[in-house]
C-alpha cells in the first residue's frame, strides 16, 4: 500500500555538494555574456537562495537588466559550464541520502525534489553525484517561484499530479541544510528536518524551527522512524 508520506529533497549541502563548482560556472556564465566585471557573490547570501534570485540579485549589482532574455542566455550558458566542469570527482555525495531516499521509495512514499537549483541544473548534479535520478521523478525547482516558500505548494501539486493523490501537509516532510528550508516546511504546515551537512550546525536549524535536526542522514533506519510514522 502507498504510504501518505511525501519527502522532499533540498540538494546542495543535503544530497551533494559541489564544492564551489556551480557557483564558479555560474559567474564564469555571467562573465562571457557579460564580459569581466569582477562578477562575484561577495555579499550575497547564496545559500538556501534560488538560481533566479541570484540571477536577478547578480545582474543588478552590475548595474545590469535583469530581464527574461537575459536570463534565459544566463541559464543556458550557466548549464552548458556546469555540464563541462562538474565532473564525478568534484562531487560528494553527502552520507545516508542516498540510502534514505531508497528506502522511502521502497516504503511507499513519494519522494522529490525542493530545490533553488534550476531544474536542468539539479539534473546534472544529480547525475553526477550517481544518484540514481529515477528516484526524483518531480521536484519545484529555482525558476518556479520567487522565494523559496512559493516552491512548497508547486513540489505538492506536482507530486499530487505524478501520484494521483494529494499529499496533507502534516505528512510532507522537507529535508534540508539551511534555515530557509526549514522556513518553507513550517510555512506551509509541513514538516522539516534540518541536516547540518551544509553551512549551518543542527544547533542553529533547531533555533530556526526544524522538527528534527541531525548532523547528517545516515542513519536510515531512524529517519524512516521518524518520516513515516506519523
Ligand atoms: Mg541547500
């Protein structure tokens, strides 16, 4: 039987991390379309921000329009550098999550994605931190929305339209590494668990509001525990 439960999935410091290579590829992408301006995030908060957020937040801090044409050539080329520069060697997986969302699957529940990374972009991470994709049939994603707690209620419906069932909010649970993962649960009567396998220690998501928070996701057998009885 299909178990209620719905996980979403944040991916950078949750599934994988990259190690600075997307956020390279994506000021190399701004720097060939816009030529070299000193492009760089200092002072911009990136994690747990949406691509399109820091899309508009970068070209504006350069005194540049961030308009729909602009972001499409942005998007593309920003794809086309990650696709050539992240290779399977500049990539962890980080511990458990794999195994963790395996094994939802294998319980029954539905399992996504929530994440600011543009959806060809979370693809190719995905990919190349060996996961198998099948696992995250759906997802919202950093073009849908324009902060993170839109992207909540379109990872519902989509799961809702890949499932065939809607998905009551107390049973959704959202697993991510910052404390704007933790804020897009509770907005909308989700559960969170924070993980501190990004910049922030579980000490710090708790104070942000997490229901649960762990240093990492490996041990399966009490995540499930907690994700699916409910
Ligand atoms: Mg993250």
């Amino acid at each position: 039987m299909p178990s209620r439960s719905l996980v979403l999935f944040d991916i950078d410091g949750t599934l994988l991390r990259t190690e600075g290579v997307g956020i390279a590829a994506m000021l190399r992408a701004f720097t060939t379309l816009h030529g070299d301006r000193g492009f760089s995030f200092e002072g911009v908060e990136i994690a747990g921000a949406l691509d399109g957020l820091l899309f508009r937040r970068l070209m504006e801090a350069h005194g540049l329009l961030p308009h729909d044409e602009a972001h499409e050539k942005f998007r593309e080329t920003y794809r086309a550098e990650l696709d050539r520069t992240l290779t399977p060697a500049k990539i962890r997986r980080m511990p458990g999550a794999a195994e963790l969302a395996a094994a939802l699957d294998t319980q029954g529940a539905a399992v996504g994605l929530l994440t600011g990374n543009y959806e060809e972009t979370a693809q190719i991470k995905i990919r190349a931190a060996g996961y198998n994709h099948t696992l995250f049939p759906f997802g919202a994603f950093g073009a849908d929305g324009p902060s993170r707690r839109h992207l909540t209620p379109v990872a519902m419906a989509r799961a809702a339209a890949h499932h065939g069932r809607a998905f009551e909010p107390a049973r959704v649970t959202i697993i991510g590494d910052t404390p704007l993962d933790v804020d897009c649960a509770k907005a909308h009567g989700c559960r969170a668990i924070g993980v501190a396998t990004g910049p922030y220690s579980s000490s710090q998501l708790r104070d942000a509001g997490a229901d649960l928070a762990v240093e990492n996701l490996a041990d399966t057998e009490e995540l499930l525990r907690w994700i699916l009885a409910l």
